[in-house]
C-alpha cells in the first residue's frame, strides 16, 4: 500500500466518524422547561423582568391590587397576601409552558398554510 491509499484511507474514515457525531444537531429536540427566577430578595418588578412576564399579571393570579407599593420583596407581598415563594413560581412556569404550547400551535398553523 502506498502512503497516499494511507492519507485516502485515514480521511474517509475521519469523514465517516464525524459525519455520524452530527446527528445530535440534526434531530429535533424538546424545548426544556422553563425554570423561573425568583428569589424572596428581589420585588414583583425584577421578577417580572427576570422571567419575561407582566407584573400585572402576576399581581392578579396572587389576588395582590395594582396599587400596592412596588419596592415591596417578594417575600413581605408573600407573608402579606399569604402565598408561597413556589406558588409566584408555579405561576410563572405555567405560563411560560402555555406560551410555547402556544407558539408551537402558531407555527404548525403556519407550516399547513405554505
């Protein structure tokens, strides 16, 4: 065997191993769940900002009014209106899953019309 079969040889088997340790990119995978970012530290208006989502609709699915100050931690509105720092993250995470539930449906709506 001459030197330049070797070199012809030792790429099409470099070829073949990284064309197999692609497929990883090709295939499509699950979005992972939305982890929200909450701390009992930091008030309604970062948390709203942190995770993407409307402070007013936080404050409406815990029951808290608009009105109230916004310099108040997540942490005193929690001992205030008597929910969990996991119930603000349950709520959160929900929506987050229904927006991409959401978002899914629009393209596939999209995808039928082309």
């Amino acid at each position: 065997m001459s030197f330049r079969n070797l070199i012809i040889i030792f790429l099409t088997i470099i070829s073949v191993i990284s064309c197999n340790m692609n497929t990883d990119n090709k295939e499509k995978k699950e979005p992972e769940a939305f982890v929200a970012k909450v701390e009992p530290s930091m008030t309604f208006t970062q948390v709203a900002k942190a995770n993407s989502i409307g402070e007013p609709y936080l404050r409406t699915k815990l029951g808290i009014p608009q009105n109230i100050g916004k310099t108040y931690t997540v942490e005193q509105m929690a001992k205030r209106y008597d929910f969990a720092v996991d119930d603000l993250r349950k709520i959160i995470e929900d929506r987050k899953a229904k927006q991409v539930i959401s978002k899914k449906n629009r393209d596939k709506a999209k995808k039928k019309t082309k």
